[in-house]
C-alpha cells in the first residue's frame, strides 16, 4: 500500500449506531487531517493531529471522537450521528519540509458515509 | 477568520478555449495550494504556491499567487475533456500549522 488509505469506502448506519473509520498513511508523515466534505458546504477541517497529538478541534460535535495510536493511523469514531452527518470524509496526512515549512497535504480516497 | 473565495464556482467550457478560475483570500497569507478532486475521488495536489509573484505550470494549468493582492488564479489554456473535475484552492494561515481553509471549488467541464 502506498499513500494515504481509508476504511471503509462507504458506510450506512443508523442514528443508534457506533462505528468507526480507519485511515492509514504511509508516508512518513507526522501530522494527520479529518475532513468533512458535503454538497452545501465547502471542505471543512475537523481535527489535526501532530505527533499523535490533538492540536485542532474546529467544534466539532462531541458525536465524532478522534483516535490517533500513532503517527500512520487515525481513527474517527462515530455514534449516535445525525442524518446531516452523511457525507465524504478525507483523512490526510503532511510533513513539514524543513526547508520551508511546507504543510503540502496529501489526501485518502475518503469514506462515502450514509446516516438513515 | 480566514477565508477563502473562489469564482466562477461552475464553469463550462468549449474544448480549445482559455480561461482563467480565481481565489481570493482575506487574510495575509504565506502559502496557497491548488488541488483537484474527479467526481467520487479524492484530492489530488495540483500546485504548492510559495511567495509572492510565483507561477507554477503544468501542461494546460498554470498557477500564480499574488500576496498583495490576496489573489491567486489557475489558468486552463486550449482545455481538453480530461480537465473537466472541481478545483479547489486552499490557503495556509500566518503562524498555521497547516491548517488549510479550502474555497467552495469551481466545477469545471470541458465540452467537445
């Protein structure tokens, strides 16, 4: 596997239901994105992790609950969501360059999620 | 707040002519990325635009930021089918950790 991938491409669940998406980079990156993306909004950031630890927080419902064991995985974990929740979510990762700060992001073919 | 605006947000070009998709920022910026997303893909880095007065080219697309201006453009020259996708821009706040604030994305599509 090279790249950024996530788990699973698509999901349907129901309002009582937990679940979770995965999201796996393998480029050596240190630094992780969760995204949401919807038709009537532009992409909206949700959390960033740095070092596995949790630098942003865009108020982001406490229905979403971010993981990150280490520096190539991220979770997003999922209950109790709204029928609104249902969009594409993009995990990403980056690394700065150390010659210029750079934070070039590279994105996952994203999560199709369906909340009914 | 930062943020990001781009128009047109739909265009729909003949094969062969050029034009031009615009992204204006509010804030004082050190970084613009442009990138592309294919329908139920994900986003694909296009352009990392560094300092003022930069211009990037890539086969039929060229970038240019203007800092003072708050503005960069993305140019489509003699369009072809396979350009047709959304393109987004997105901006690096000063003293962000790369947190990206994206534009709404101009649909474009390329027509014989």
């Amino acid at each position: 596997e090279t790249g950024v991938t996530q788990t699973p491409r698509h999901l349907v669940m129901g309002m009582t239901n937990k679940k979770s998406l995965k999201c796996e980079q393998h480029l050596g990156h240190n630094a992780m994105y969760w995204y949401k993306q919807s038709a009537k909004k532009p992409l909206e950031l949700m959390f960033v992790y740095n070092f596995k630890e949790q630098t942003e927080n865009n108020s982001v419902p406490s229905r979403f609950s971010p993981e990150c064991p280490n520096s190539s995985h991220l979770f997003l974990h999922l209950h109790t969501l709204q029928p609104e929740d249902s969009a594409l979510y993009l995990c990403a990762s980056s690394h700065p360059k150390r010659d210029r700060g750079l934070y070039e992001q590279f994105f996952g073919p994203g999560t199709r999620l369906t909340v009914l | 707040e930062l943020k990001v605006e781009q128009n047109p947000l739909f265009l729909s070009m003949q094969e062969g002519k050029n034009y031009t998709i615009y992204c204006n920022y509010s804030t004082t910026s050190d970084r613009l990325y442009w990138y592309r997303q294919d329908p139920g893909k994900s986003l694909e880095s296009l352009f990392v635009l560094l300092s003022n007065g930069a211009v990037k080219q890539e086969g039929r697309l060229m970038a240019s930021l203007d800092t003072k201006a708050r503005l960069s453009t993305l140019h489509i020259t003699a369009a072809v089918h396979d350009l047709s996708a959304t393109y987004f821009c997105a901006v690096e706040g000063r003293g962000s950790q790369g947190n990206l604030i994206f534009g709404k994305g101009t649909k474009l599509s390329v027509k014989p």
